[in-house]
C-alpha cells in the first residue's frame, strides 16, 4: 500500500536558518503530494502541494519539488521565522476505494524555531 | 477555499458515556468524508470513511460498534464514540475532499475535535 515517510524530529534550528525536512513515498500511480502544518493547539492546513512529477508547491516562503525518480517531496525553507514552530506533514493522495482520494500521512515532524 | 467545521472543539466526558462529534463542510457538498484520530505527538491514522446514504467504510482494527458514523446529508457526517473509556481519549479531526475535475482532489480538514475521558 501507499507510505510516506519523513525524517523524525524534533528539528530545533535558529531564527533565519535553512530548513530542510525529508519526505519519501511509495504509492502506485501517480499521487499528488502535499506538505500540512499543524499549529499547536489547532487542526491541520494545507501549506503546499503538487500534483504532478517536476511540480513545484510553493506557499508562505515554503517550497518542495515533487521527484518521481527519487520518490520524494522535501520541504525546504530559506529562513525560517519563530512563527513556522509547528508540526510538519508530508502526505499523498492516492486512489482509494470507491474512488475517493485517500490521503496518507506521513508521521510528523516537529520543528522548533528559537529566537 | 472550502470550510469543514467541527463541533465541539473540545469534550470531557465521563467513561461510560456516549460521545457525538459533529463534521460539517459549510460552503461545499461532501459525499464522502474521512475520520481521522491522532494521538499525541504522532501522525494521523485513518479510521474511517463516510459516506452519505450508505454505510460508513471502516480500516481495518477499527471497531465499527465503538465509533459509530452517521452521514446523513451531503453536508454533515456525525462520530459517535459509544461506551467511551479513557485510552478512547484522543484528538478527532475530519475532512473532506474539495470539487472533483482534476486527477487528485484536495482534502481540507476541520479544526479537530479534543476528546477527553476520565
């Protein structure tokens, strides 16, 4: 079946620095990939997605590449700000039964963003 | 863009108890909705798909007679946890799939719900 999966954090990086958090997959087809941030205490939101091979999704600073040939989707930030301190998600919708779009989530990744 | 609320946000109830958590999409028509639970510090796991005017498909490990789901209109699908204990104690979150016409359609997801059970 469909799996992502993403480095495990938490990350703990300085104001302005380079993020960088990894996202692989494994589906059938041709998946759309997507990057959901989770605020503390709230549900989750889209940040960016991609739909098909060579795709880029870009929102908020936030940007990934959608790889066919590695399989991957990583997230990518040139300077982060206090306020990215969120939970990060890789996922992909793949086929489902019935026809619907079944997403499948990656584990999560923590990032910490100290001042 | 397309709104999925949830209600309520936050519950405590006694184990025991019976528990409804409500899903609505306020802008859009959704036949079909997804159930999702979370545990703390770790990713989302489905539970279940809604489906409006036919029985809700279940992942397997899921106790259908716990988690009862009732979607009965092509805006609101409702989680009922039935006889709630404390390990039942999670965050809830649903979604539903945006307008079709391209290969892969967006999800946009509720706020969550946070049940607690003492």
């Amino acid at each position: 079946g469909d799996s992502v999966t993403q480095m495990e954090g938490p990350v703990t990086l300085s104001e302005e620095a380079f993020l960088t958090i990894n996202c692989t997959y494994t589906a059938t087809g041709y998946p759309s990939l997507f990057w959901y941030v989770q605020y503390p205490g709230e549900g989750l939101q889209l940040l960016l997605k991609a739909t098909k091979a060579d795709d880029k999704g870009s929102n908020k600073g936030f940007e990934a590449t959608y790889r066919k040939e590695t399989t991957s989707f990583h997230l990518e930030k040139g300077s982060v700000q206090v306020s990215d301190s969120a939970v990060y998600f890789c996922a992909l919708s793949g086929a489902g039964s019935g026809g619907y779009q079944k997403v499948t989530f990656g584990t999560g990744t923590k990032l910490q963003v100290i001042p | 863009g397309a709104v999925v609320s949830q209600h309520p946000s936050w519950v405590i109830c006694k184990s025991g108890t019976s528990v409804k958590i409500e899903c609505r999409s306020l802008d859009f028509q959704a036949t079909t909705m997804f159930w999702y639970r979370q545990f703390p510090k770790q990713s989302l796991m489905l539970m279940a798909t809604s489906n409006e005017g036919s029985k809700a498909t279940y992942e397997q490990g899921v106790e259908k007679d716990k988690f009862l789901i009732n979607h009965a209109s092509l805006t609101l699908s409702t989680l009922t946890v039935t006889s709630a204990h404390p390990e039942d104690s999670s965050f809830y979150i649903c979604s539903a799939p945006g307008t079709s016409g391209r290969e892969s359609y967006e999800q946009y997801f509720g706020p969550g719900t946070r049940l607690t059970v003492t």
